[in-house]
C-alpha cells in the first residue's frame, strides 16, 4: 500500500530533530526583526527533514506540512481578527499558534514510535 511506511525507522536522534524543527517556528516568529524569516526556515527545515525520512506515510507528511506551516497563516489571522497587536492580542495568538505545529509533531512521534515497535 503506497500509504503505508515501507523501510526501517529512522534513528532516534534523527526523528526527534525533525520534531523539534516542527514546533521550533512559534517561539521564532516572537524574535524581533529577524524571528519571521528564522521560524519560516525552521518550518521549511522540519518539512524538507520530514519529506526526505522513509518511514513516514504520505498522508502523514501531507498533514504535518500543513500544520507545521500553520502558525505562518494563524498569527496574522488572529491579529487581524482581534484589530490590533497587543500583548493580549500576541498571547492569544501565541497559544492558539503553537497548537498545530505540536499536534503535527505528536502525530509524527506516535507513528515514529509504532514503527519502531513494529520493527523489534
């Protein structure tokens, strides 16, 4: 089944690397002056590590693409949506940000996991 990881998982220090690519964007995007650029190449990171390891399924490295990328198009929604940027407004935006990014990674923890086990 093409859906289906076929290899070996990758090792552990690799796979949590990818995961910490994949949340690193939210606190990046709070840097001043350079944090945008440095979060959108953490996330291009996270996806070019995640798209490059076998084990993986598509339909997993589809999903955790979308929500790693997630807070790029979160932060200035809520922005917008609240009128202003405000510590309030940024707090908000900040906590409802980081949420797909750490589902994305706790999805690819689990699979990553599940493989190792089934390759004992």
């Amino acid at each position: 089944m093409e859906d289906e990881p076929t290899n070996q998982p990758e090792s552990r220090s690799r796979t949590n690397l990818t995961l910490a690519l994949a949340v690193l964007p939210v606190p990046l995007y709070y840097l001043p002056v350079a944090g945008i650029p440095l979060a959108l190449a953490s996330a291009a990171a996270a996806t070019f590590r995640l798209w490059r390891s076998t084990p993986w399924p598509r339909s997993e490295k589809r999903l955790a693409t979308t929500l790693i990328f997630a807070p790029a198009l979160i932060l200035p929604l809520v922005w917008l949506l609240l009128g202003t940027i405000t510590l309030t407004g940024s707090l908000i935006a900040a906590e409802t940000a980081l949420v797909p990014p750490v589902i994305g990674a706790a999805r690819l923890a689990l699979t990553a996991a599940r493989l190792r086990r089934h390759h004992r």
